[in-house]
C-alpha cells in the first residue's frame, strides 16, 4: 500500500544520489585536470621532476570535495529545515487538538496548542502523561487493543469518547499515521472536536421520539372521529360533543407542531 511519507522519502533518497553523484563528479574532474596539468608541466620542463605535485593533487582533492560537500550538505539541510517548519507550522495551526505519541506506550512526545487548551492540562502536564490518561477508563481497553491489531492509517477511525483534566467527557473524530519522531517509532494523530454535533444528533432522535409519540394520539383521535362523524346521518344536526372533542385534539397537533418548530429553531442556533 502506498503511503503518504513515501513521495517525501523517495525525494530525499534523490537529493542524496544527487550529492553523491556530483560529488564523484568534482573528484573525478578536480584529479583528472590535476593529472593532466602535471603532465604539461612535465612535458615542457623534462629537466625538473613534478612527482611531487601528485601530493599536493590529492591534497586539492581533499579540501576542494570537502568545501563542495560542506555547500552541498548546507543546502541540503535548508531544504530539510523549510519542510520540517513547514510541518511545525500545520502542526500548530490545526484546528484540531494534534499530538504525537509513542506506539508502545502511547506517551506523548508532542503536543499543539489547541491540545493545551482543548485538554486543560499544561503542555509540561501532557508530556508527562500517555494518550490513556485523556480517555475515560471504558475507552483504554478499546485504545490499546485498537492499536495493537492490524488498522488502517491515514483517514478517520471513528468516533472516540475522551476526558478533559476537569473530568468533562467530549466526542472527537480521531484520524492518524505512523511516523518517525526523534528516532522513535510513533503516531501522529489529530482528533477533532465533534462533541456538539453527537449531542444535537442525540438531542435530535429523542425530539423526534418523544414528537412522534404525542403526536399519536391527537392524530388518532382525529382519524377515530373523521370515521365516526362519516357514520352519522348527514340529514342528522351534528353531535356538538363531535365537533368540541375534534376542535380539542386539532388544538393538541397544533400545540405539538409549535414545539417541534421550536426544537428545530434551538438546534439550528446552536449549529
């Protein structure tokens, strides 16, 4: 399967084969120049012996690929240093809670400032705790035997439940990858606080619930009217009784419909 890291890791793999392919490159050009240079001058002063410049060749050799590896290698590490703060920079600006923690015991190597806030803790507190310490006790069991069996990475893995430092439970929708972290095998995860949503779905399924059952009976009692009121002889006045008990349970629906309506203005304020 191909993974996110592998165009980042192919690209450095590139730049390495460049710097040592130019770096064969001035060593074989920088010899072969010295090489024939001192053969000019052997040729053309046969009196003197120019053996000795071969040191000196190799000398060149030596301080002219250092220099080149020095401004090949610098480059190469600013190139490093725009990509790493450019990930810093995504790591901060999430407008999720992102953190970085260990795969085997899942402490935390890394937090953002939104977690900092998000959580209640300090960055020194969460630092010093593990991605089980933020989960009620009922989630723990769920994390570790989560992470320990075969999963997919890179997309979200469903809705998790976890805990503030004041105790507060919140929903978040948590997505994640493996990486490498100061020579550490670990994951970078960001979890995305979906708690208001959960609750106004939740909130929603008992409105719609306890609506659907008072709106029963009012509806009922119509229906079992109409039905009656169709079995009087039309040349018959109408049973007043009929017409008070219609009018009392059109008044119910109407009552129930103004309270949906209701419901409905107070999620969408709080959406």
């Amino acid at each position: 399967m191909k993974t996110r890291t592998q165009p980042l890791l192919a690209n450095h793999i590139r730049i390495k084969k460049k710097i040592v392919l130019l770096y064969l490159l001035i060593g074989f050009t920088l010899l072969f120049v010295a090489s024939v240079l001192i053969n000019v001058f052997d040729s053309k002063h046969p009196e003197t012996d120019f053996r000795f410049l071969h040191h000196y060749k190799y000398i060149l050799f030596i301080l002219i690929t250092a220099v080149a590896l020095y401004i090949l290698l610098g480059i190469h590490y600013k190139d490093l240093s725009t990509i790493e703060d450019n990930y810093y920079k995504l790591f901060e600006g999430s407008p999720g809670a992102v953190y970085v923690m260990e795969k085997s015991g899942f402490r935390f190597l890394a937090v953002n400032d939104v977690m900092v806030r998000k959580y209640g803790y300090s960055r020194e507190e969460l630092l010093k705790m593990s991605a089980l310490d933020i989960r009620p006790e009922v989630e723990r069991k769920k994390l570790k035997d989560y992470l320990y069996s075969a999963h997919d990475e890179g997309h979200d893995t469903g809705i998790w439940l976890h805990q503030k430092k004041n105790g507060d439970l919140f929903y978040v929708l948590i997505s994640h990858h493996s990486v490498k972290f100061q020579a550490q095998e670990a994951y970078a995860v960001i979890a995305i606080d979906i708690d208001q949503n959960i609750r106004n779905e939740k909130r929603l399924r008992e409105i719609a619930w306890t609506n659907s059952h008072e709106i029963r009976k009012p509806v009922s009692n119509i229906l079992g009217l109409a039905e009656l009121i169709k079995t009087c002889d039309p040349m018959e006045p109408l049973d007043p009784r009929l017409v008070d008990l219609l009018s009392v349970s059109a008044s119910e629906l109407d009552i129930i419909v103004k309270k949906i309506n209701l419901h409905a203005k107070e999620l969408d304020r709080k959406f």
